[in-house]
C-alpha cells in the first residue's frame, strides 16, 4: 500500500466528535503513531465558542489519552482562570494527535512535530472545526509559531485565528 500522505484516509464522512475520538486511534497519516501510546483527540464538547490549538500532547496526555493534563495543562488553567473564562465552554485540541519524542534512557523527551506532521494531522482539525463551529480559534504556544497558523488559515476558509504565545 501506498504510503499515506495525510490522515484524510481515516476521519470518518460524518464526524461527530465520539467518531472521530474512536477512528483517530486508527490513523497512519504520518509515522507518529507508531511510537506513541496512543491518539489524543480532544476536550470539551460541540457547544464551546472557544477552540484553544496546542502544539500535540505531552507525555502524561500520551500516556493519558486526554489533552492538557499535564504541566502545559496547568498552566492553561491558570491562564483562563486569570482570564475569567470559564474552561467548560472551551474545547481542547492539538494540532497533532500523537506524542512526538526522542527516547533518552528510560525517558521521553518531547520532539517538536514537523510542519508535515502539522499538515498531515489537519484533516482532524479540520474536521474539529466542522463539528464545534467555533467563533474563536486560538493558536497556542508552539503551535502558534513556525508557519503552522499560516498554514491553518491557508487550509481552512472563513477561519478567525487568534495566536497567543
Ligand atoms: S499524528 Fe496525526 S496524522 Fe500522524 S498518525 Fe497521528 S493522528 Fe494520524
């Protein structure tokens, strides 16, 4: 078989995010799988006005399968409590779905994704998109630098983008 180019192969025609948190543990659009626990899809629910885009998950959320448990997580839970949001009106995502690392020992150390593994993964987000409907789209940390919010913008229409760092 052909080598996948991106994970369009496996996100299901009619997403709903209960579909897509079950076919995203099946995906091969990259390489990224193949070391990882497992996918991370999301929090939150389809209502959320606000989508807050990390980079991918961590460590604990491979080992988890939720996003932002981890240090990132607490972090982000400070902020929006500063911020006076509150976090069960946002949805939670990464640009990618699975953990990217290098193994050090008995340690994993966390390996920026690629811009192709951003792009690979987008038919998730994309798909994300779909069934939130957001008002707000903010591009967090990594994920926010490197080209990645410009490609967002490219590959999805009618998209406002927020980046914060
Ligand atoms: S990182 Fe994204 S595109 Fe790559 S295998 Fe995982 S879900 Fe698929």
């Amino acid at each position: 078989m052909a080598e996948a180019k991106d994970a369009t192969a496996w996100v299901p025609a009619r997403p709903t995010l209960r579909r897509l948190a079950e076919a995203v543990q099946d995906c091969r659009g990259c390489e990224l799988w193949e070391d990882a626990t497992q996918a991370v899809l999301s929090t939150g629910t389809r209502e959320a006005r606000l989508m807050l885009v990390g980079e991918q998950p961590g460590d604990r959320e491979d080992r988890e399968g939720e996003p932002f448990v981890g240090p990132a997580g607490r972090v982000l839970a400070t902020a929006l409590e500063t911020a006076g949001i509150d976090p069960g009106e946002t949805y939670l995502t990464n640009a990618v779905k699975h953990f990217r690392f290098e193994r050090r020992g008995k340690r994993r150390i966390h390996e920026a994704p690629e811009l192709r593994h951003l792009v690979a993964c987008h038919p998730w987000l994309e798909a994300e998109l779909t069934v939130v409907d957001p008002d707000v789209v903010v591009c967090l940390g990594a994920s926010a630098r490197g080209g990645y919010d410009e490609a967002l913008a490219e590959l999805v229409s009618d998209l406002r983008v927020a980046a914060s760092a």
